[in-house]
C-alpha cells in the first residue's frame, strides 16, 4: 500500500484522505521511507525533515478526525527546491557558503503552502544558486534522472524534478530564471509552470537574477499543477515587484482543458525556436515529438500558425548578460560577516581577507564565472555596449510577443528544450554547450510571461516537452491547452505519461 500511495497525484491523495481511504501519516511515511530507500541513488534531496513531516501529519489527522476546518491541501506532502527559505530548515541555495544555514522566517510561497496544511519532506538540490541547466553545479554533488541514472534530471530545479519523477514526493516547488522549472519537468517527463513574473511572490527565495527569478509548480499532472498555483499565486505587500491580483481560477481552466475541445483557440508555432528551417541544434527526435505534439492540438480543432518572432534569436546573449549582472550585485551580500560560511577568521587576518578567503572557498565555479561576467558587463565604459543593448534586445523580445499575440494568436507553442537529458559530464567543460539547454525557455522569461511545458512523446525512450506560453497574466490559456495535450496524450498512450516510468520501476 505504501508504494501505491507514492504513485498517487495530488488530486488522487486528496480524495484518499478526505474519504478516509487513508491517514497523513500513512502518506508521509510511504514518501518517507521510499526517500530513505532510493534517494542514496538519485541524491534529490538536501534535508529531509522526517521528524516534523510526521508530527505536522500526525496533527492534520487529529484535526480531521475532530472534524476542524482544514487547510486545502492538508495532509499532502510537498518538496521545497533549498531556494526556498525556510523557517529553522537548512536552506542553502547548492552552495557551501550556506552550508548549515537555518533561516528565522517563512518565504511567502512556503508560508502559503503550510497554512494550507502541507506537510514539508524536505528541501530538494539545485545547482548552486540557480546557476545551470543540469544540477551538476550543486556543492552536494549532482543529482541524477529516474529515467536514467547516467543522465541529468535538468536545472536548475533538478532535485524537484527527480523527487517527483523518481515517486519521492508528489510535487514540488521549483525556480525559474531561465527556464529552470520547464527544462526539468521537460527532461523527467513532468509538468513545470513559470507563472507571469510578478503573480507568485519573490519573497523568501534567495536572489538570482531579480527581475527574472519566479517561484512555481512541477508536477506529475496539468490539474495538480494549477492547484499549486492557485495555492502560492496572488499579492504579495512584501513584494514590491508582487502584481496586486488575485490568484485566477487556474484549476477550473485545466479542467476545462482535460475536455479535449481547443475549438477557437490559434495557436502559435514560433519558427525561430525549432520551426521549420530553424532546425539547428535540435535533436531529431526531440522536434518529432514536438511536431506530433502540435498536430494532436490541431486534431483538438486548435487552428495552427506558423509565427516569427526575429529576435529570440538574441535571447540567449541577452539572458547570459542580464542574469550574470543581476547576479553580481545580489550575491555581494554574501561574505562571511553576518551570517554562513566564514573561512580564515583566526585573528590574522583584516576584514577584506577574510571576505576574499570565504568568497574563494564558499562559491562554485560556474558562480565564480557569473560573477565576473556580471561584474565586467556593469564596469565603467563597458554598461551600455553590453548590459544597455542586452536591455534594449529584452524590449524587441516583449514587441515580438506583443506583435505575435496581437495578430490574433491565443498561445506560442515550441520545444521545450532542445535535446533530451544528456548524460551527467558531457557538458560541464563546455559552459557555452550547457547555456543553450535554455534556448526555448528564455524569451518568455526575459519577457516576464507565462509558460508551461508540458511532456509531448519520448525520443530514444526519454522524455521530450512541448512548451505552451502566453500573454502576462493570461496563465489559464497555457493550463486550458496543456490540460487538453496531456488528455489526448494520455489517451493515446493508455495511460499516464510517468505510468511508463513506474512500470518499468
């Protein structure tokens, strides 16, 4: 039974608890003991929390059976990506210069998330700081994909992605500044949502790139995703860039999506990102997947449209300029003095040699590369030749989008990313190699919109996603037309798309 519970999805989990099928600690257990017998193998997790996840479990089920009001996921247990802070729970970011951090407050999201009865596993991998596309930058060692133990699960937000996927948690939260929660769920067969930047507070989650860092949900179904969404989504005072809106009825549009009617809906296949005669860099298989992707949307009764949009070409030299800058000034405030890792503080030394030696032995490589990126780009006489324009091309991004939407287009629709998960080493010599795992998922990001990848097919038995976006705020068109994919992919298949993995598990 134990097994059976750690297949279910966040919907079946809380029929099974509400119609008494089945306790909170019986589920928090199951997920427990199966993060003791297999995570050693797919290192997702950070921390696991096993004494309060039981007591928090033990305490819903006293308040379910004395018929209290509970909180609408309660009882559910849930992954939390360490940029998450958390209350008296370690929170590193991947970074040794974190290590042992345990921070005084809640960030917003996970806030939400426990008032709504959630029971906290623990805190999932991530490559350090959010910087990667692969979870091999973590200072705790890469994290590996459930489909493939040689293969990477995606990054950032690869410890969500292998704790879902590898049946260690039902959902997660993961990060997106790039693409790090699409380019994941994309590479362990998942669904990951980058809510319109602004509707899921920042506050709490330890700074990347400021004005593109978005917290938000991977999951194992659209459904489950846009109940996460709705739970953590809406304004936030705290948040000065927090949009002052309500979390829209994301559930009801997924559900209207699992219908299978897109009837009406023009959806948008951008050319520049794996459209026809823009093949270069995708793997064969991958564009298969996604092209018989787009044409279930048109059996749906979608109308399909080729769509160029010329400067997503410039994403990729625009992001790897704006992030690193942001970066550079958000990661000055950690050195040593106040709080983490502090190295060569014996008395000998002044203040700038300390701060130097921590800085030195606390951040990875590819956080040392990001900084210096940053730092020069922002350098006197050097600004406006290279953060300037990267900001001037940001704008011609958020035209195209404006221009393709404004043309009568509903969604954009493209791969996910461009190649399946690739094995663990291939990449991490080759920085350039490992920045276009991002190319499909920047421009929405730069542009501060919605977008959702959802799984489309596998290629060499691998997952592959097909990525839906959309206008800011408009987060229900990309679950409608995600919902209605998974639906006939489901039905196609027989089955759930992660059904695949558990079998063969």
């Amino acid at each position: 039974m134990s097994s059976d519970l750690t297949r279910l999805d966040v919907t079946a989990l809380q029929a099974a608890l509400a119609g008494g099928e089945t306790s909170a600690v019986e589920v928090t257990r199951a997920h427990l003991d199966a993060i003791e017998a297999t995570d050693g193998a797919l290192n997702s997790y950070l921390h696991v929390d096993t004494e309060t996840a039981l007591a928090t479990a033990a305490e819903v089920d006293r308040a379910r059976a004395a018929g209290e009001e509970l909180g609408r996921l309660a009882g559910v247990p849930v992954a939390l990506k360490d940029v998450v802070v958390t209350d008296g729970v370690p929170t590193t970011s991947g970074s040794r210069i974190l290590e042992g951090w345990r921070p005084p407050y809640d960030a917003t999201v996970a806030a939400r998330l426990k008032a709504a009865g959630t029971v906290l596993l623990g805190k999932t991998n991530m490559d350090e700081f959010a910087m990667g596309s692969s979870t091999e930058n973590s200072a705790y060692g890469p994290t590996r994909n459930p489909w493939d133990h040689d293969r990477i699960p995606g990054g950032s937000s690869g410890g969500s992605s292998a704790a879902v996927a590898g049946f260690l948690a039902p959902w997660a939260v993961g990060t997106d500044t790039g693409g790090s929660i699409r380019q994941p769920a994309a590479v362990t067969g998942l669904v990951g949502h980058k809510p319109t930047y602004g509707s899921v507070s920042r506050y709490g989650l330890i700074a990347f790139s400021s004005s593109l860092d978005q917290a938000g949900p991977m999951a194992r179904t659209v459904a489950d995703a846009a109940l996460m969404h709705e739970v953590i989504g809406g304004h936030d005072p705290r948040d000065s860039t927090s949009i002052d809106a309500p979390a829209a009825p994301y559930v009801a549009a997924a559900q209207q999506g699992a219908q299978g009617d897109l009837t009406g809906t023009v959806v948008g296949v951008v050319r520049e990102l794996g459209g026809e005669g823009h093949t270069d860099g995708y793997e064969p298989g991958v564009l298969e997947a996604f092209r018989a992707g787009v044409e279930q949307l048109r059996a749906l009764g979608a109308e399909v449209r080729e769509v160029s949009c010329p400067s997503f070409d410039l994403a990729l030299a625009a992001y790897y300029l704006i992030a690193p800058s942001e970066a550079s000034s958000n990661l000055s405030r950690f050195d040593g003095v106040r709080y983490g890792l502090r190295v060569g503080d014996d008395g000998s030394r002044d203040l700038d040699e300390v701060m130097a030696l921590t800085r030195e032995q606390g951040f990875g490589p590819e956080v040392k590369r990001r900084i210096i990126l940053g730092t020069y780009a922002l350098s006197a006489g050097y600004y406006e030749a290279y953060y300037g324009q990267a900001q001037k091309v940001r704008t011609l991004i958020g035209r195209d989008f404006l221009t393709a939407f404004g043309d009568g287009v509903d969604v954009l629709v493209s791969p996910t990313s461009p190649s399946v998960a690739f094995p663990i080493g291939q990449r991490v010599d080759d920085p350039l190699a490992m920045y276009a795992a991002d190319l499909c998922t920047l421009p929405a990001s730069l542009a501060g919109l919605p977008a959702i990848s959802v799984p489309c097919g596998l290629s060499e038995g691998l997952p592959v996603g097909l990525q839906v976006m959309a206008p800011a705020l408009a987060d229900d068109r990309c679950y409608r037309v995600g919902a209605a994919l998974e639906a006939a992919q489901d039905a196609a298949r027989g089955g759930t798309f992660l059904g695949q993995l558990a079998a063969r598990a």
